[in-house]
C-alpha cells in the first residue's frame, strides 16, 4: 500500500478515463489527455495490490509557453493574438460565441501571430480556442465592441 509521485517527459500521448462516481473507481479519476511536456502523475497501490496497474490519481501540466497576448481587446475592426511558437507544430484557432457556436476556423496557422478581423460577426463577446493536434494550447475571450 502506499503511493509514488512519477516524472514523465516526452511522452507522445497520456489517457486516464477509468473515472466513475460509482464502483472501484473515484470521481477524481477525470478524463485527461496530455498536451504539455511534462506530466505529474501520483500512482495508489491500494487498487492494486496483485498486479501493477499505474493508476493516474492527479496530473500537473507545466506548460513551457507564456500565456498567449490578444490586443487590443476591445476591439472594433480586428485584433491580433499573440503566442509563443517555438515549435513547428501546426495550429488552429477557432472562435466561438456565448451560445458555444462554432462561428469561425483558422487552420494551418505557422507562426505566432494571428490577426483576427470582425468582418460578420457582431458586437458581444466570444471565445477564442487555439489547438494542435495534440490539444488545447490557449483559449480565452474577446470582445467586439
């Protein structure tokens, strides 16, 4: 019985979707994925004491970007995020509205850099999610004003 804190580093994709309120397992056993370079994980033995089975209990991302910059934020014609891209992954930034309606796409982004215009959209607030493949690097909110 007992527990241990493991370190793990480059690894290409981490799941944990055992969780359950009900049962063997604890509702902090919530869905993950990995999307940062480091992963936290603490393993409880209590579970299982015949055969190892490397349980994720809780999980600390580090991310090694800084938080993306939008600017100016209100804005009326069109804005730019900012971000850190010090990789070669490819990125797509999608803006939602407050119904959480898909309301644009910007894919095969390649650098740090978006201008995003109003063009149709209306005055209000809306949401912002850039990805890779691997996950979500950065969302926030804009408003048009």
């Amino acid at each position: 019985l007992g527990f241990t804190t493991q370190v793990f580093e480059g690894e290409e994709s981490l799941y944990e979707g055992m969780g359950s309120n009900y049962g063997l397992f604890e509702d902090m056993f919530a869905p993950f994925k990995k999307n940062s370079r480091y992963v936290y994980s603490t393993f409880l033995y209590y579970y299982c004491r015949e055969t190892p089975c490397n349980l994720f209990v809780s999980t600390e991302y580090h991310f090694e970007t800084k938080s993306p910059k939008i600017f100016p934020n209100p804005f009326s014609y069109s804005t730019t995020l900012k971000f850190d891209y010090s990789d070669s992954n490819i990125y797509v930034l999608q803006i939602i509205n407050q119904n959480a309606q898909l309301i644009n796409t910007i894919e095969n982004i390649k650098s740090g850099e978006i201008e995003i215009r109003k063009g149709k959209m209306k005055k209000g607030i809306y949401y912002y999610r850039l990805h890779t493949e691997k996950g979500i690097i950065a969302s926030g909110k804009m408003i048009i004003n």
